[in-house]
C-alpha cells in the first residue's frame, strides 16, 4: 500500500459480552496468503460473490483498511432483499507468533455498533478461516436486542456471511488445484 496514505484505523480489540455472536468458519484448502489476499480485497468481492452489489471505499488507510461502504442481498427463495452497510475496516497482515486478521466496526447502517473480525489459521490441510460478527443490536427499546439475536444475526449476518466465505474460499481454491 502507498506510504503517502494515512495511517491505519484503531479498531481496537473484539469486544466481548455483546447480545448477538455469530461465527462462520471453515477450511480453505488453500495457503493462507491467498484466502488472507482474496478476503482483505474487498473491493474485488462483487466480480468474485453474486450476492454482493458494491462495495466503495471512502476513505483509504496504508494498510488496505480504511472507510467502506458494502451491499448485499440476502436471499429468500425468489425474493432478496438488499442490505447495506459502513464500515472501519483495519487489515493486519500478522507477523511473527501474530496471526492475520481483517477487523471492521459498521458505523453506519441498521448494523451499526457491530464489530467482525475474520481470522485465519494455517493448519494442516489449509487455512481455517473464522468470522466472528458481535453486536448488542440495533437501538430500539426492549426490541433490538431480540431483532439482532433472533434475526439479524442468524437470518441476514450469518446468510451473507456464509455465502461469502463460501464463495471466497471456492475463488482461492480454485486457484489452488
């Protein structure tokens, strides 16, 4: 990345204790480089994932990260329903006994105040890549924290999640074999 952009976003570490936990994760048969590459390119993941209608940067950091924002639709049978969302996004390459990781915090958006983080693993057959998505819900009174247990997170965070963890991991292990 340029030297001439900011520095990176201070996300801070992944809150813990928050009402709304959602964890996708798999193997990626494929070196961690590439998934890490694949998945911190987040401008590219429209041409790679169906689900996804844009995704624009506002602002650019050093390390990749910086203000974005994303669309997906959510599928339901025939019907999808998009979805929208801004996001801090920091990437941390790792380095030494540190693994890589992708941090986002949405500011903007139904989702705001909900933090993820991707991580990824070598292990023996691959990369195990995990998506953890933490949130209190959305700031409506007695109800929003039951939206974000019993639908946001496991209806719309973990059906988008999934399918492009899905779809990341098909891209970089179809560049594998």
């Amino acid at each position: 990345m340029s030297t001439n952009l900011p520095a990176p976003l201070e996300l801070g570490p992944m809150p813990v204790g928050l009402r709304m936990t959602t964890v996708d994760e798999r193997i990626v048969r494929a070196p961690l480089a590439r998934i890490f590459a694949l998945a911190s390119d987040v401008e590219r993941w429209p041409a790679l994932l169906p689900h996804y209608r844009y995704v624009r940067f506002l602002e650019r950091r050093r390390d990749g990260g910086g203000v974005v924002d994303m669309s997906a639709v959510r599928p339901f049978g025939v019907v999808v329903w998009p979805t929208w969302w801004r996001s801090s996004m920091r990437v941390h390459g790792g380095g030494g006994t540190e693994s890589p990781t992708i941090r986002f915090t949405h500011v903007g958006g139904v989702t705001r105040g909900m933090e993820v983080e991707w991580s990824f693993r070598e292990v023996v057959n691959g990369t195990h890549v995990r998506i953890l998505h933490v949130w209190d819900g959305p700031a409506i009174p007695i109800v929003g924290s039951a939206a974000a247990r019993l639908v946001i997170g496991p209806v719309f965070v973990h059906g988008i999640a999934s399918r492009t963890l899905l779809g990341l991991a098909t891209a970089a292990e179809r560049v594998a074999s």
